[in-house]
C-alpha cells in the first residue's frame, strides 16, 4: 500500500507537477489522479474512445476543449444532448456568453432577454440569430434529401462552421460521428418541427443512429468512456457498448450521488452489475465538477502523451 503525502507548492509548479502530488494528497485528490492515467492509458493502447457530455459543458469554456481533443484525436466517437449543438454553433457564429452569479435576480434577467445557466448567460438575440441559420440551412438540406441520419445531420452542420474550437466543426474535419439522441430536446427540436410542417416526409433518423453506433463497436476491440455529468449522453455510451460486451476502459466525473439511483450518479462499479462496463475494467468515478476535474486530468494525460511522441500539435 501506498502511504498518504503531504502537499508542497513550489514557484511554476506545473499541471503534471500538481496531479502527481494530488494523486497522494486523499479523497477526490486521489480519484482525480486514476481518472488522468486511465485517460493515458486509452490513448497509449489504442482504445476506441466515446466522449459523453451533457448540454450544459457545452455551453461552458470546456467546448473549445472538446473541438481539441477530436483534432487530437483522442476521441473517436462524440455523444451529447441538444443544449450542447446548439451553442456549439452559436459560439461558431460569433455569439458570447456572459459570466454572471449563481444568485442573479432572474426575473430581472427574464426581462432583460437573458436567460441563465448556472452562472452563465445566453441572451434571446443569440437565439434569434442561431433559428435564423438553421432554417436557412434545413431550407438547403430538405432540398437535397428528406431522410437523414443525427450522424449525417451533424456532419452537414459542421461543414458550414469555420471555427477551429467547434466540436461540430472538428469532428467533421475529422470523421468523428456525433450522436444526439435526444435532439428535440431544445431550440433545435422547435427547428425540426417547423420544417416538418412544411415538410411531412422530413426526418432525423435516430433509430438509424443507434444501429451505427452498435455496429460501430465489436468484441474485438478495446473499447473505453469517458463519461462527463450524466443523463441521456451517458446512458446511451453505456448501452451502446452493451450487446459488444462492455468497456474495457470507464471514466465518470459528475456533482451527482449514486443514492438517488439516477443515471447521473451511477458509478462505474453499478455499470457492471448491467454489463455495461467490464467487470476487470480499469474505471472509476470521480465527484466533482467537471469544468474543474477534467481540464485538469486531462491536461496530465495530454502532457504525458505528448512527451512520449503519442500527440502532436499541428
């Protein structure tokens, strides 16, 4: 066994200096430090990894981060909920997105045209501006074809994005499928229901999406997740993997407590009773906010990786 340290700040400590010491320090210190080596060890064996994350990471800093990774490629497949699309492309389009308070008056906001997540604010205009692009791109696309997979539809968004720090935009640059199961989920759903009322024929074929993603994952394959926040996105990870026999490899960061028995705060250990994570899988879960925990254990990993010659920046 290992024994507890004490933690020493030092003048220009590095990330990589800070997750050593945090891996001896105890409780989430130590969790943190498992989540950047397994992370590590994914990219270094080859593994086929899914990013899972929920709307409201994409609507924080951490989007720019996610676009990094797919160019990395240290992601092979991407899963996300509605929220997260559609301020993907708003970010894309030139939109900001304010810093505010967790205890802002929102009636005041409400009035105001801002609506609040968490401590961020997204105004009504960036909205405006966000249905006024897609109903001019689903105009082009209907044009085109009626039926098309979430998979297809993303990559179509993607192409019509210039911005290097768009996931949408990456994963299209770079072969990465997004899926979106819950696509109505959000301003974009009110998007696909107007253009259906023009349109009967038009349709997002997310039973399509749950095929190629099952077919997309086989046994004889190292297979891993890294699972940030919970819900639909990491759920549908979970079951994709099922029918090819699990993950080999499972990372979950979440604020949410396994007793409530939701989705959310599921560990890794709850996965195997399901079979959705391997019983000898190398995984864990780690509480904490994600916007903390990742940027900083996925820093660990990158540097790691880069100094070995495992990823190079272009």
């Amino acid at each position: 066994m290992e024994y507890i340290k004490d933690f020493e700040w030092k003048p220009k400590i590095t990330c990589s200096e800070l997750v050593e010491q945090l891996k001896s320090v105890g409780f989430q210190s130590i969790e943190l430090g498992k989540v950047s080596e397994i992370i590590y060890k994914m990219k270094k064996e080859n593994v086929k990894t899914i990013l899972s994350f929920t709307s409201n990471l994409g609507t924080s800093g951490l989007r720019g981060l996610f676009a990094q990774l797919i160019k990395l490629h240290m992601v092979d497949i991407l899963i996300t909920t509605a929220g997260a699309i559609e301020e993907d492309i708003m970010k894309a389009l030139g939109e900001k997105f304010l810093i505010s308070r967790f205890d802002a008056d929102d009636i005041e906001l409400h009035e105001k045209g801002m609506n609040r997540v968490g401590n961020i604010i997204i105004t009504n205009d960036s909205y405006v501006r966000f249905e006024g692009f897609m109903r001019k791109l689903l105009e082009e696309i209907i044009k085109e074809k009626r039926k098309l997979s979430g998979v297809e539809f993303f990559r179509i968004i993607g192409s019509k994005l210039n911005d290097e720090k768009s996931f949408l935009y990456q994963a299209y640059k770079n072969n990465v499928p997004i899926y979106c199961p819950a696509i109505t989920d959000g301003s974009i759903g009110f998007q696909l229901f107007l253009a259906k009322q023009d349109y009967k024929d038009f349709v997002i074929d997310v039973v399509e999406d749950f095929r190629d993603i099952i077919t997309r994952l086989s046994y004889d394959e190292k297979k891993g997740l890294i699972a940030l926040g919970g819900g639909t996105s990491k759920h549908y990870a979970l079951l994709s993997a099922l029918v090819s026999g699990g993950f080999d490899y499972a990372v979950y960061v979440t604020t949410s407590s396994q007793f409530s028995g939701s989705m959310s705060g599921a560990t890794t250990k709850e996965a195997k009773s399901w079979g959705k994570v391997k019983d000898d899988s190398d995984s864990i879960t780690v509480l904490g906010d994600a916007t903390i925990i990742f940027p900083i254990a996925i820093s660990y990993a990158l540097d790691k990786l880069y100094n070995e010659g495992l990823i190079k920046i272009e």
